[in-house]
C-alpha cells in the first residue's frame, strides 16, 4: 500500500478521534440535548472524508492533472449527502435546534479543511525535484 495513502487514513482517523473527544467533552460539560446522535455524526463524517481522500488518492494515481477537480467534485457530493444527512430532522415535527445544527456544521467545516489540507498535500508534495 502506498505509503501516502496510508497515511491520509490514518490522519483521518487520528483528526476525528481527537475532535470527537473534544466534541464529545464540550456537550458532557455543557449537558447539550442533540437532536442527532454525536457518534452518528462523527461515523458520517468519517465515512465522508475516507471517500473524499479515496476517489481523490485514486484519481491522483490515474490522473494527476484532475485530482484537484475530483476533491471539489466529492466536496460537492459531502454537501449533498450532509442534506440528506439532515433532511429527516427537518422535516419531523421535533424540529432541530440551532445549537443542534452547529453540532454538525463545526465539525463538518473542521473536517472540509482538513482534507483540503490533505489533497494539498497530495498534489503539490514538497519533495518534488
């Protein structure tokens, strides 16, 4: 296995293991009622960002040129499923809170940086010669 890719997973899984932690600490403190479990959160997320970096790695692989356009590409495709993610407590009568809807928009903002982080780093290495 490429030792790049490896890496992309396992820096994926290391990102969402602290951020649930801290997530997971700052609701405990704060007794925050979620209307959207944390752990169902965190599990699309980190579904989402294998995806991302894996059609982008695969991409990268085949076609070098077009990786940045396969990032934006499943970003897009994250977004929508994030919608979809959240339809359901919309359309119910037990309507989301807003401090509900930031549980999943921090950590969804924190972990689209982080793998446009990662696909930085994946096109433009530093040790080109």
């Amino acid at each position: 296995m490429n030792k790049k890719f490896r890496n992309t997973y396992l820096s994926i899984l290391l990102f969402s293991l602290v951020l649930f932690l801290v997530h997971w600490g700052i609701d405990s403190q704060f007794s925050i009622i979620t209307y959207y479990s944390i752990g169902g959160i965190y599990l699309f997320h980190v579904i989402s960002a294998f995806a991302v970096a894996g059609i982008t790695q695969l991409v990268y692989t085949n076609f070098k040129d077009y990786a940045g356009f396969a990032f934006m590409g499943t970003s897009l495709l994250k977004m929508l499923a994030a919608i979809l993610f959240l339809i359901p407590g919309f359309l119910s009568e037990d309507k989301p809170t807003f401090t509900n809807i930031l549980n999943f928009f921090i950590p969804y903002f924190l972990f689209l940086i982080f793998e446009a982080v990662q696909s930085i780093k994946l096109i433009n290495p530093k040790d080109q010669n």
